[in-house]
C-alpha cells in the first residue's frame, strides 16, 4: 500500500478514536474498508509513536485516553513538516480528496507549538514531494456517491465504458472500496452483470444513482488478498514469469523491489535470473518493454511470444 494511503487510513482511525465512546475493532474495519488485523497494525502504530490509546471494556472498544485528545496534539517543526509536505504532494492534482487534505494540512499547522508556529511558516522549502504526477483526473460528482454507497451499503446503477471492448453498458454493483492505484481512482466490488468481483476506473463511469437495495460485504473479502500477486491491479490467472537480466541492466534490477514475491538468481556471467509470481501478463509486459534490449522472457512462452509480437509492432510503426 503507498505510504499517502496508510497516512489518510491513520488520520481516519485517529478521527474515530477521538469520540467520547471510541469504536470498535470491527467498526473500524468496516468504516475504512480494511481486515481487522490492519487495525491492529494501525493501532500498534499509534502506540508505537506515544499516542495514548485505551481501551473500553464496557463497550468493547479503542478510544484515545483522557490525556490523548486530538486538541492537545503537538508536533515538532521536522514532523509537522514531513507530513505537511506528504499531502501537499496529495494535494498538487485534482482529486476527490483536495479539500478534504487542505484542511488537514491547516489543523498540522493548528497543531504545531504556538511559540514555533511564525518559524514553521518562515521555513523554507526543503522537500518536494510529488506522490501523484499524472493523476487521471475523478469528478467528485462520480466519487462522492460511490463513496456514500460504501459507507451506506446501497447498491448503486451505473454505466461503465469498458475500454477493452470499446462499449458502455448499464450494470447494478456493489461497490467495497475506493482504491488509488498507479495513476488512477478505482472501485472494487460485485458487480451483477457479470456475477463477479471487478474493478472499475472512476473515470469511466457515468449516470450513476442509488438503488433502493442495500448489500453485505462477504467476511471474507480483503483488498490485500484480493490484489495478491497483482503486478498494480491486474487480475487474471497466476502466472509465473522467469526473465534473464543481462549484466548491463542487472543493476537496477538489485536495487530495486519490483515485486512482492521477486526472486533474485546471480548467474556466472553477471546477468541475473528475475524470477515473480502475478496475475495476468498484460502489465508485465509494460514493464518488460519499458526496460528495452537486455530483458529476456524465459518463461512462460506464451509471454515471451507476446513480447516479441508487441516489439515486432512497435519497430514497425518506427521504420
């Protein structure tokens, strides 16, 4: 998950927490969209950075501790700045969620000392972070009820351009959880048309309105398990890939982690045996092609045909 996303899901848990009867584990989960043992993680995180955190007994809940309210929040200047510098990278596109993060960068500001506040303001630009640089732009006319949906559990009618198929067709779906992936909003859920869990683009859905029926998320579903083995959000069998990294392009390789599942070979003449698990290869084979000569698809063969096809292609249309 991007470091953007964990941040807005803690500020989140923190808001819930704050309320003088706390909430639960499970409503968390529920609330953010997120397995309980996500909660737990987030909750251990919170402890872990001095937040003081209690439970209820009596309601079986998690709230802040008397001496824990979000008013008395203080931050350093380096604090306030690294997370004043994280939205602001959120907030430099058009996205549903810019309001909503330009008044959380106001109360960082709130939150910081008084006595430091004019030496926050006066500090020059040290970081430039850019976490979105070609946001595929979301009209929060389209977000804003799919985000209500979650949290209500209606069921939603919409019409969805599948770009694949060049068609848009009307379809009732169940949306789970709004997800930012790569460079664009999606939606995961159940859709009935097709009788299966799909991930539609935000962008490419249009007359959307509630359904008068309401719908259950299964237990069962989790976004980690559900995006397990995704190169970013592709879904489709689980394939695995073997690529042969010559010495020339074996560097980036080491130094980067590509994959969850990423499997690293030294071979005797200083090339590298690439070794991952994923859904599907259409991603892949982006990344294959973006690194140009020096990749070699040893397995499956049907990917590395489909490298070779889609080079043949684009030498083509460069002659």
């Amino acid at each position: 998950m991007p470091s953007s996303e964990k941040l807005i899901r803690l500020i989140q848990v923190l808001s819930q927490l704050s309320r003088s009867d706390g909430a639960s584990v499970a409503t968390l989960a529920e609330n953010l969209g997120v397995t309980k043992r996500t909660i737990y993680r987030d909750l251990q995180l919170l402890a872990e950075a001095g937040i003081p955190l209690g439970p209820d007994p009596v309601n079986k809940s998690h709230r802040l501790s008397s001496t824990g309210a979000l008013r008395t929040f203080s931050f350093t200047l380096d604090e306030a700045s690294a997370l004043y510098h994280c939205l602001e990278g959120l907030c430099n596109s058009e996205q549903p969620l810019r309001t909503l993060l330009r008044q959380a960068q106001s109360k960082i500001f709130d939150a910081v000392d008084p006595a430091l506040q004019e030496e926050f303001r006066s500090r020059p630009q040290s970081v430039d972070i850019r976490l979105i640089s070609r946001l595929v732009s979301c009209d929060p006319k389209i977000y804003r009820p799919i985000h209500d949906a979650i949290l209500h559990r209606q069921r939603l009618q919409l019409n969805y351009y599948a770009k694949s198929r060049n068609e848009k067709r009307e379809r009732d779906f169940d949306p789970y959880i709004i997800s930012y992936r790569g460079y664009a909003w999606y939606v995961i859920g159940f859709c009935h048309l097709e009788q299966q869990m799909k991930i539609l683009r935000l962008d490419r859905i249009s007359d959307i309105r509630q359904r008068e029926e309401s719908f259950e998320i299964p237990a069962d579903f989790s976004l980690e398990t559900f995006f397990a083995g995704s190169w970013n959000i592709e879904q489709g069998p689980l394939t695995h890939v073997k690529l042969k990294v010559s010495p020339e392009k074996a560097h980036h390789f080491r130094a980067e982690s590509y994959h969850s599942s990423q499997k690293l070979e030294e071979l005797p003449d200083g090339s590298l045996l690439f070794s991952v698990t994923v859904q599907g290869t259409k991603e892949i084979s982006r990344f294959i092609l973006g690194f140009g000569p020096g990749i070699e698809v040893v397995a499956p063969l049907g990917l590395r045909k489909q490298i070779r096809d889609q080079a043949k292609l684009i030498a083509e249309a460069n002659r």
